[in-house]
C-alpha cells in the first residue's frame, strides 16, 4: 500500500472495543460525581482524584486509547455545563407553563 | 327645474302600462279558471309589487320570500362544500410544500458552480475507484468520520443505520450511503472494511491519498484538521464537521442533515425530499414555463 506509507495500518477501534471503553468512562466519571470533580484535568484536583478515583481512571486509560481519554476528559466540563444549562432551561419552561 | 315636466309624463305612462299588463293577466287567468274549485286559490294571497308591503306587516315574509328558494344550506351542499374545500386547500398546502422545498433544494445547488459537492477521485475498500460518477443514478447520504473517531461517529453512523432501515421499510426508498474518511494517513481501505462491519452493511467506505481527502473534504465543506505526516503508532483525533450530505442522483448536493435530527426526522425529510425531486433538465423547463416566477 503505497499511499499509505507501507506502515502496517493501525487496528480501527470495534464496537466492542469502543463499549468497553465508554463503560470505563462512565465508571470514571461516575467516581468523579461522587466526589464532586468537574474537569478531571484540573491541576489543583489531581491529589483528590488519585486519592479517591485512581482505580477507575487506571481503567479507563487502559480500556481507551490516549487520544480518547484526553478527548473524553476535556470533553466531561463542557457536557456537564450542557447538560446544566439544558435542564435549567427545561426547570424555567415549566415554571413559566405553571405561571400562566 | 325645467326637467320635471319632461318626466312626469313618462312616469305616468309606465305605470299604465303596467297596470295594463298586470289587468290583462288577471283576465287571462281568470278566463281559464273555469276549474271546480277556485275558493282554495281565493284566500292564496297574490303577489303584490314589493313597494305596496308595510314592512314587518304579518305577510311580509310570506311575501317576500318564494316558496321554493334554492336551499343552500341542506346537507349534501354542506358535504360537497367541505369535501371540496378540504381536497383544494390539501393540493395547495402541498403544493406550497414542495415549492418550498425545491426552492431551498435550488438555493442549495447554487447557481453554476455548485456551493457544495464537485469532483472527488476516492477509492473504496476493495481498492477500486471512485468517483462523483458514481453518485450518479442514485441518491446518495455522504458521512465524513475517521474510525478512530470516539464517539460521535459511531453514534452518527448506527442512526445512519436506522434511517437507512427505516427509509428501506417505510417507503421503499435506497439510498447509496456512503462513508468518506477524513483521516486517509490511518483509515487504509482494510481499516475502513474492518471498521464499517459494526455498520450497516450497505454503507460505502471511500479513503485515498492525503491531497485527495484533503480536496474532498474542501468542496463539501468539511473542516479538515488531519496532519499530513504522523509517526507510525501515533495517537491523534480529528476534527471534522459532523453533517449528512444529501445528494441527489446527479450528484448534486440537495441538503444537510445534522445531528439535531433524530432517525424519524431524518427519515421524513428525506422522504419529503425525494418526492419533490425534479431532475435539472426539468427543473430549467419548469422555471422557463409560464410558471417559473414561483421558482424565483
């Protein structure tokens, strides 16, 4: 293969694979729920999250691969904001509906 | 002050002449009814000239109104008004649908060169070819993902399934779906098999070299991240845009379905899509026809 570089290709992740990897996830982000951490790649938080999740993110790195793990991490803030504003907006509608 | 004597006269004459007429009718009539019973038609009131009935005297609405006025408001004119009203404002809701769609469809194309789509020179996962050639006689759903994508494109590409699947069942519509990487330095045409074998198994896996992709993904507008060269083994992500591309069976692009549509939708607005479609031949006729300020 040529135009690929003639590297062996690297092995595309499989659903199974890619399952096992957001179980881990959530079972991560779970442990960090439970100890109330936002952004897993916050410097100030590292001792907590070792202390507290370091069985789970072991997991996690070791059921995903790299590139994943930092996207999921960076990713968790911004869903967690999402998923605020979402239901913020839903509590507001409701109470206008129970308003009128 | 001097026309008044001139049209007294007149007045006079023609109320003569009507009371003349009216005088011989009743002599007429009453030279035929020679019959057994003319006290019945006695106390039947004749019609007198509308300017003799007080208004609002006992007889007025029987005088003034026939006997046998044609009925509008009886059952069936009720039926037929309904039935007939609901099928035209059914055509012309639909019909404005349509006009609404083709329009967007057309604004979509562009005029000339189109805005999205154009040429591309890919291969498929059995290493053959392919080209925009090949979008045609089919429409076709384009994807652009890379497999190590995490988790946006499976997800996008398990509702492709669905849509395709549902499109297949409900309304007997095949699409040619197809399945465009955005990472050709990792997504070999043996990846990309690989990968698209957790899919639906009509999907269409296309890669090829870094220029080509890269060209691609420029013309539909696809933002386009993937470096050129990486280190065998090396970790990255893509970024991409994450769009259906729609394209119609000339290979032009008609729409864009983005992740805000659930399968259901997807499958409605390509349906409704479809049934609209007029190939570009048809199309240029329609808006050169007397009709072709709607398409404006």
């Amino acid at each position: 293969m040529g135009l690929f570089g003639g590297e062996k290709t690297p092995e595309a992740p499989n659903r199974s694979k890619r399952e096992r990897c957001w179980e881990s996830r959530d079972i991560f982000f779970k442990c960090l729920d439970r100890i109330d951490v936002v952004n897993p790649l916050d410097k100030s938080l590292q001792g907590k999250i070792s202390k507290n999740c370091s069985k789970e993110d072991a997991q996690f790195q070791k059921d995903c691969v790299a590139s994943w793990v930092k996207y999921f991490k960076e990713k968790r803030p911004f869903d967690i904001k999402k998923e605020k504003i979402l239901r913020e907006a839903a509590e507001q509608q409701a109470n206008a509906r129970i308003d009128k | 002050m001097m026309l008044r004597p001139l049209f007294r006269p007149a007045k006079r004459d023609l109320r003569f002449i009507t009371r003349g007429f009216s005088l011989s009718r009743m002599t007429l009539n009453e030279l035929k009814s020679n019959d057994p019973k003319p006290e019945e038609e006695a106390p039947k009131m004749k019609r007198k000239p509308l300017s003799r009935l007080p208004v609002g005297g006992p007889d007025y609405s029987k005088q003034t109104l026939k006997k046998n006025p044609i009925e509008f408001l009886t059952w069936k004119a009720v039926v037929v008004f309904v039935i007939f009203g609901s099928a035209l404002t059914y055509v012309f809701t639909n019909e404005k649908e349509k006009l609404k769609l083709r329009r967007e469809a057309e604004q979509n194309r562009g005029m000339g060169k189109p805005l999205i789509g154009g040429p591309f020179n890919l291969i498929d996962t059995d290493g053959k070819p392919f080209t925009q050639e090949n979008l045609k006689g089919k429409f076709s759903i384009i994807y652009f993902g890379f497999t190590h994508c995490p988790d946006i494109c499976p997800d996008e590409l398990d509702k492709l399934g669905l849509i395709l699947d549902g499109l297949k069942s409900k309304h007997n519509i095949e699409l040619q779906p197809i399945f465009i990487t955005c990472d050709p330095a990792r997504d070999s045409p043996e990846v990309i098999k690989e990968y698209l074998k957790d899919f639906h198994p009509s999907i269409i896996g296309l890669t090829g070299d870094y220029d080509e992709i890269k060209k691609c993904c420029k013309n539909y507008r696809v933002y386009f991240s993937t470096p050129r060269t990486i280190k065998p083994g090396q970790d990255y992500l893509v970024d991409h845009s994450i769009f259906f591309y729609f394209m119609d069976p000339e290979g032009e692009f008609i729409d864009v379905l983005g992740r805000q549509y659930d399968a259901e939708e997807a499958i409605d607005k390509i349906k409704s899509n479809i049934s609209v479609y007029q190939p570009r031949a048809e199309r240029e006729k329609a808006k050169a026809g007397w009709l072709g300020f709607l398409y404006k």
